[in-house]
C-alpha cells in the first residue's frame, strides 16, 4: 500500500511540474523565406509563375546574388521571349552549345537585351551589379522624359556616374527600381540579390506597358481545354466528395475531397495566435486511384491560424482554426488551396481521451494528497487508525480531484511533428499539368 502511494505521489508531483516548452518556426511557402520577409509577395509571384525558381531544395535563396545567365533566363519570360527563334552566330568565346543557357544567351543576343564585353566573353556566371540591371531596364523601356533632379532624393545619388545618370532617372520615373535596405540609397556598385531581382521582374512585367514593342513577344497561346477523363481520390472513404477531373492543361480535385497532411514542426495553441502560419508536409505521394500524380513526396502545404479559442472553464478544450490556403511543390511551383481540418466543427481540438487522463490526472493526485492528509490527521491522534485515515482521506480527495478537474479550463491543442490530420477541400483546386 505504502509503494502504490509512493508511486501515486510521485506521478502528481512529476504532473504538476511538467511545463512543456515549444519552439516554432514560421516561414513562408519556401524554406529559407520568413513570413515577414521585405520580398516575400514579390518572390511567391514571379516563382509561381515560373519566371524565377527554387533550387533542389526548395530554397529560393533570397540574398545570393543573381548571375547574368539567371537574370536572362528570367527577362526572357517576363518579356514573352523565351521561347522565341533566334539566328544569332555565337560570338562567346566562353558560350557553347553544349551549355544548358546557351539558347537563352542567342536570343538574348538577337534581342539586344544583355550584351556581353568587348573580349567576346559572355561570363554568364558572374553575378549582375545594380548598375547593369538599370542599364537594362533603361535600354528596353520607351524613351520618356525624365527629370534628373529625381535622383537627389537618394543620399548617394552623387556617386552614380555621369553617363548612367540619365538611365536611373528614367527607371526611376518608371518605378523600376529597388532600393532595399535603406529607401534612401541606390548602392549601383553591388551585386543585386535574387530577392531584388524578384522585386524588378514583379515591377518589369506590371509595367510591360513601358517596354518597347521590339522586345516583347506575343503572349503565349491559349490553348483549349479538354476533359480527358474523371478519376477518383479514396484518402477517406466517406468524403463528401472523391472526384478528380484530369485534362490536357490540369488536374481538379474536386471541392468535398479529403486529403491527408502532417505537421512539419510542433504545434502547441499556447503559443500561437491568428495571422501565424503553419506548415504542413503531404506524408506520401498522393496519386489517384487510377494512378495520375496529384502531390509529389515533399510537397507542403501552408496554412494560416485564423482565430484560435482558448480553453475555458468546465473542461472546454482549445479550439484551432486553420484555414488551409496553398500548395508548395518541391520545384517550387504552387497552386491555390481552400480547405478546413476535417473534423465535426472544422477546427483542431484535443480528443475525448487526453481529457479522461487531465481528468484522471487529477483524481489521482488530489486523492494521494487527501490520503496523505487523512493518514496525518488520524495517526496522530492514534495511529491504531491509521485505515480510517486512508479510508476517508482517499474517497475525499478522489472526490475533490474530480470536481476541481471538471471544472477548470480545459486542454490547450498539441500536435507533435509529423502528426497526421485530414483536410477537406472547400473549394476545386487546380494543379496545372507542367
């Protein structure tokens, strides 16, 4: 009897001193770019539409600087150009045609859009200045009228050279440009970072309006959609919904279908509030049942908390409300995604069995201290009754435990990592064919 009370006492002390401490991470749809990251919105847009992309990773690598060769490739689809004929004569001694860039260079060099140096190199490697990007912008955007005073507004606008001046005020006056870290600097002389080279593509392919017709092809054709057929998804065998249509362009899944995510990091509502992001991971490749490929191994998908219901009084548990919002391939393609946790209220809450052990947890510890007291209390007296301790101490305190545990606030939401939850699509989402 003493070691089964021994045993009590030590589980409620180590149960009243566990304090659980969890760090979280949150990051944006890629693994290097924060949630708060200055080029966030601008890097998302131009990697979703494949002007620029993430490395085998999924990092997009935000402060490497950007190389010649990856600034073409990249001007190429923001001007409609990069997969235009070209009839150039390679002229670059350090270009050959065995070279992954080398028909990206030709049309470059057919176009006039980057050229190379006067000892026929091209140096498609090194990394592109400041400088030469507004070389850039200036050269293939319409000739305006621009007002050179612009440029005092910037503290080292002095620095800028006499005859490059003229090629600043006009991007300027265009508002393609970059100015990042300090608003007041235009620092030509260093190299530009693949994050500032997303800010210009962004602002280049807004503004296409302003380059000069020579340079820009035609859009790329629309070509008309066709059913090819309608598979079915069965993650869960009673979704509202298990339709895939698969097309020429796409693959739909259909609003009502369930999929299965895991959380890529631990999740604890304490210490999480709306507007946080979340990330997920699909566990498995997610192909139909016919066999067509939806998600690749390591896809993600990000969620964001949009409102989270602390527990309350009564043994009223956490509730977390996550609204699934996109789809992160690993080439860093995305698409758009509506869902909601699959579960009775679509929100995430603990089960019915982590409450019976808070409840459990509480019987037991306050029924080993009413033992404790009730032994106290007769064994002084008289320690011949020292069963009539135990005998009224244990029930009273069981007693007590179980009401105190009904009526406190409930359990906080934990997830660990890797933890499984389902997710229903509340609308289609569509995954282009690549």
């Amino acid at each position: 009897m003493k070691k089964l009370l021994a045993s009590l006492l030590t589980a409620s002390i180590l149960g009243l001193n566990i304090s659980p401490v969890f760090a979280f991470e949150q990051y944006s749809k890629f693994k290097d770019i924060s949630s708060g990251y200055w080029a966030k919105s601008a890097i998302e847009s131009v990697v979703c539409d494949d002007i620029m992309t993430t490395d085998q990773n999924g990092k997009f690598n935000p402060e490497s600087p950007i190389t010649r060769v990856e600034f073409v490739g990249s001007l190429l689809k923001v001007l409609n150009n990069d997969k235009c004929d070209y009839s150039c004569k390679n002229q670059y001694t350090d270009v050959s045609k065995s070279d992954s860039f080398y028909d990206n260079i030709m049309r470059s060099d057919c176009l006039g859009l980057v050229y190379g140096y006067p000892d026929k190199t091209f140096k498609p490697n090194r990394a592109i200045l400041r400088s030469e990007c507004v070389s850039v912008i200036s050269h293939i955007t319409k000739d305006t009228v621009s007002d050179l005073g612009i440029i005092k507004n910037f503290k080292d606008g002095d620095s800028i050279p006499a005859w490059s001046k003229k090629e600043y005020a006009k991007t300027l006056t265009y508002g393609i440009y970059v100015n990042h870290p300090d608003e007041y600097m235009l620092e030509p002389n260093r190299e530009l970072t693949r994050a500032e080279a997303a800010v210009i593509f962004a602002q280049l392919r807004a503004k296409l309006a302003c380059v000069k017709p020579q340079y820009v092809g035609e859009p790329k054709t629309e070509v008309s959609e066709t059913v090819l057929g309608l598979e079915h998804l069965s993650v869960v065998k009673d979704s509202p919904n298990n339709e895939v249509k698969i097309t020429n362009l796409r693959k739909v899944i259909s609003k009502g279908n369930v999929i299965v995510v895991a959380f890529d990091e631990k999740f604890w509502s304490k210490c999480q509030k709306a507007g946080d992001i979340v990330n997920f991971s699909v566990p498995e490749a997610l192909y139909t049942d016919e066999g067509t490929l939806l998600f690749p191994s390591g896809t993600k998908i990000v969620a964001e908390v949009t409102r989270i219901e602390k527990p309350r009084k009564f043994n009223k548990n956490a509730r977390v409300h996550l609204l699934y919002k996109s789809v992160v391939f690993p080439d860093g393609s995305c698409c758009e995604l509506c869902g909601r946790p699959y579960t009775k209220d679509y929100t995430l809450k603990e089960g019915p069995w982590m409450t019976f052990w808070k409840l459990f947890l509480s019987t037991v510890t306050l029924g080993s201290v009413g033992a404790g007291a009730g032994v106290g209390f007769a064994f002084i007296p008289n320690p011949a009754k020292l069963g009539v301790g135990f005998a009224i101490g244990i029930p009273v305190g069981c007693t007590v435990g179980l009401v105190v545990g009904l009526l406190t606030p409930g359990l906080h939401y934990k997830a660990k990592k890797g933890e499984q939850v389902m997710v229903i699509l509340l609308d289609d989402a569509s995954i282009q064919n690549k």
